[in-house]
C-alpha cells in the first residue's frame, strides 16, 4: 500500500462520511435520544459530524442484546478454533482499512497521521489478532485431589463487559479491552470518549462483517454523565474495563457500589519518572526524555511527564532535550506525514495545560523551553525549578510539559522523589550499574519500570499500575484472567 502524500489525504477528508449512530445488535440504529453533540476536529475546529448522544435507553438496549448474545451461547459456545478464526479476520480488516480508521482518528484526535497508521491501527490489529491466538492454546487445570475424586478447574467468561475507553488512543486502548474480552467469551458494550467515536463505530462494523455474532460487540457513544454512567450502573453488567482520569475510576467505582457489585478494573493515569542517576549515558536519556513527554503531544497516559536528575547534570541533560526537540518535534497540520507533533485534543485540554503552566509559576517554577501555543498545538515545553509537593510534581497535566526536579545523586533520594506522588503506572531509571539498576527497579512502586529505555512495550507484557493509578491490568495472557471466573467442578469416582 503506497504512502498517501499530504494532499492525497486532504482529498480524502472531502469524501469522508462516517457513520454516527450506535452499533447495537449488529447494526447501526437510532438513537433514543434527540440530543447530539458535535465532533470536532482539532487541527481545524470543523465539526466532523453531529453525534447521538447515547441515553439510558440506548445502553439498556446494547446492555441487553449483549446479555442475550451471552446467554444463548452464540459467541462463547463456538468452537476454539472458530472464534479464532473470526477474531484473524477481524484484524485482517483493521489492517485493509488502516486509511479510514486512522483518517477518524488523526480528524477527532489530531494525532499525526503517520502515527495513527504505525501505531494505532497497526497496534490494534496486532492486539486483536495476538489474543485470536490464545484462543485454542489456553488450558484449564485438573487439581491434585485424593483417588476417589476428579476436581477441575475452568475458566468461565464474566458475561457482559462494559468497556470504557479514552480519547488519546482511541482505538488501541479499546483493542486491549476488546481483545481479551471477546477470546474469553464475553459479550461487550463499548462506550468511547464524546472526542473519539468515529473509528470506534468503523471497527465495530468490521468486527461484524468478520464474522462477530450480533449482540456480542455494541458501541454507544455518549456523555459520560449520561450513557457512561447508565453503563457503570446497569445490573446486568458484570465487569466496567475503564482507562480514564482518577476522578471518572472513582465514579465507576460507586456506580458499582451502588448497583450490583460488579468488578471494576482501573488504570487511571501517572505521574510517571525517568530518574537518571549520576553515571548515566546522557545522550541516550535526553533522547528517552524527549520522546517520553512530548510524544502525542503529552496526552499520554505513561508519559514521563517528570525528569529526576542529578543538580550537577541538570543543565547539559536539558540542553540535549531542547536540541532533539527541536530537531525531532516538527508542528504542523496532523494530516500532513511529516508531522510529529499534533494538536492537543480541545480547548478544554489547552485550558488545562496552561492553567497548570500558571500555577507552576505560581509555585516557583520556571518555564525554561516554550510555553507558548498556536491554535491548539502547545510548544513542547519544560519547567525548571519544580519543587516536591508542587503541584506541577504531583498533578497529571497531559500534555507536552516536563517537570524538572533535582536532587544530588543518591538513590536513595532519587527513590524517594520517584516514589512521592501518588500514582504508580510507570517509571525509568538510568545508569550503567547493572546492580544499581536492579535495586532501583525493585524499589520503584510501578507497574513497569524500564531500565535505560522508556515506553518499551508489546502486548505480551501487563500494562497497568499502582496506587491511584487503579488496580486494572490490560494486555499479555493476563489479562485474560480478567475477564473470566474460576470454577471448580467436583466429581465423586466410587470404588469399582
């Protein structure tokens, strides 16, 4: 497939018409809502289209086709290998229409679209193809139970999934949710973020057209106060799958409270740190540093938004940062290929971003590189002098602004200042000692620590966190753990 230019994909916004409507049974329907709310398309401010927004009686509907695609067993009764099958498919047609998912994707989110084609799609088709492959090479156990008895232990699916999923990869994070879901016989209703629906409603589509039981993938997008929270309370709804702010995993967690009690699996953000430690290859930091904050912008829930170095190195590791940016972080339209740094999302992340930009300022911080903004597109920006407890170290801004702490060398106040916020997704810490590298990785409270790397990553890896970051773990044969039940069958064998 031949590289589009930057005008081959403006033409093909002109002949872009995506579908708006719920995906409930199979098949897109009305909603029961009058009421829609605009995409809006960052690298311009055009609305895309105007979108039901879902209602109660939306979700109750996707709620129940999914329920009674579960119960009568079209999904999770097929055979292995058939649901194996299907799931190929379906990545095989995430990977023919790379084009119009990652257009929907770079038009709602702004994401370069060289990125959303290398990463996004490409990601998601691989995720949902990976767990295709687990399908028919998982086994149950039989346990050590005395003579006289066989006891066996199987996996069942939970039932019906509610998975909700956020703006920043759309489509990627919804695989890691969608993937494991459906090869361990779920049924799910899918609500994406009121920036992101387009491509959500695309993949669902071709999930379908692979093959996909009707009922068993429905997507209703809508607000979060209104469709996401039908979603987080609905009692036949047995597990909420959530990637989101802290704030919105907090909400899920009492829907669930106060509804039927059903699980809910978390990853809420980070604060995350790159510590370098004084004998590190400060080139190869600086290049981690870079990339780890200003890559998508930010808006990177694992983003290293907090750089921890020595006093004595401060000035030449942040002199190497400002040089890569510059040379690596080339601002333009989104749809352009030889973008690498897109537009923030909306005006409400640009608000937030500068707002924390203020109170940095405010609490004896310096903004040292950029700082400013165009539209929507924010300089890659770095602030020195951040203090601990500051609310630049602890708060997580998303968007392209690096935190600059120092300390003077030691570990053991490296940790201390890596470890002293309260989310947990994600850390690095840099050095040549390889013991030194080991201790440190074994003290930091993360979910992934990398040791002279950052954001190294594959699907056959946990993503996930400590801490206020959630307790959810999405990605690797683990994940298909939950997603399912263990249950324990007991057969009494009499003597012969």
């Amino acid at each position: 497939m031949a590289d589009l230019t930057h005008q081959d994909w403006l033409a093909a916004v002109e002949q872009c018409a995506p579908e708006t409507r719920p995906f409930i049974g199979g098949r897109f329907v009305e909603s029961t809502s009058d009421a829609t709310f605009p995409s809006v398309s960052p690298r311009d401010g055009g609305v895309l289209a105007d979108i039901p927004a879902g209602s109660a009686e939306d979700v109750d509907r996707a709620v129940r086709a999914a329920r009674e695609s579960f119960e009568d067993g079209r999904w999770r009764d097929l055979p292995p290998r058939e649901r194996k099958r299907i799931l190929l498919r379906w990545a095989e047609l995430v990977v023919e229409h790379t084009r119009e998912l990652a257009l929907l994707d770079t038009l709602e989110m702004g994401k370069p679209i060289s990125e959303s084609q290398r990463v996004d799609v490409a990601k998601t088709a691989e995720t949902i193809a990976w767990y295709a492959e687990t399908i028919d090479k998982t086994y149950d156990e039989v346990a050590p139970a005395p003579g006289d008895a066989l006891a066996w232990i199987t996996r069942e699916p939970l039932g019906v999934v509610g998975a909700v999923v956020p703006w920043n990869y759309a489509l990627l994070i919804a695989s890691w949710k969608l993937g494991p879901a459906l090869a361990t016989g779920n049924s799910v209703v899918l609500k994406p973020a009121e920036q992101t629906s387009l491509a959500t409603l695309l993949l669902a589509r071709l999930a379908t057209e692979a093959g996909l039981p009707d009922g068993v993938l429905n997507v209703v997008p809508g607000r979060g106060e209104v469709a996401g929270q039908a979603l987080g309370r609905h009692p036949e709804v047995d597990k909420i799958a959530f990637t989101g702010s802290a704030e919105v995993a907090r909400l899920f967690q009492v829907y669930a409270g106060e509804s039927n009690g059903k699980q809910v699996a978390v990853e809420a953000g980070g604060k995350s740190p790159q510590l370098v430690l004084p004998d590190a290859d400060l080139s190869s930091a600086a290049s981690a540093v870079a990339w780890g904050i200003f890559y998508n912008a930010g808006q990177t829930c694992n983003a290293g938004s907090r750089v921890i170095v020595p006093a004595a190195l401060k000035d030449e590791l942040l002199a190497e940062v400002v040089k890569i940016t510059g040379q690596t972080f080339r601002s333009g339209d989104p749809l352009d290929p030889a973008t690498v740094l897109g537009p923030l999302v909306d005006d409400v992340q640009l608000d937030r971003v500068l707002g924390y930009l203020d109170t940095a300022r405010a609490e004896g911080g310096t903004v040292v590189h950029g700082g400013g903004h165009a539209g929507l597109t924010m300089e890659p920006t770095i602030v020195d002098g951040v203090r601990p407890g500051t609310t630049i170290e602890r708060e997580e801004v998303f968007g392209p602004v690096l935190a600059v702490l120092t300390y003077d060398g030691s570990p053991e106040e490296g940790l201390r200042l890596a470890n002293g916020t309260d989310y947990g997704l994600v850390a690095s810490v840099w050095t040549r000692d390889v013991t030194t590298a080991h201790r440190v990785a074994r003290r930091l409270r993360a979910g992934t620590v990398w040791i002279n790397t950052f954001d190294a990553s594959d699907v056959i890896t946990p993503f996930g966190g400590f801490k206020a970051t959630g307790a959810g773990r999405d990605k690797s044969l683990h994940a298909l753990d939950a997603y399912t039940a263990l249950k324990t069958t007991w057969l009494n064998l009499p003597a012969l």
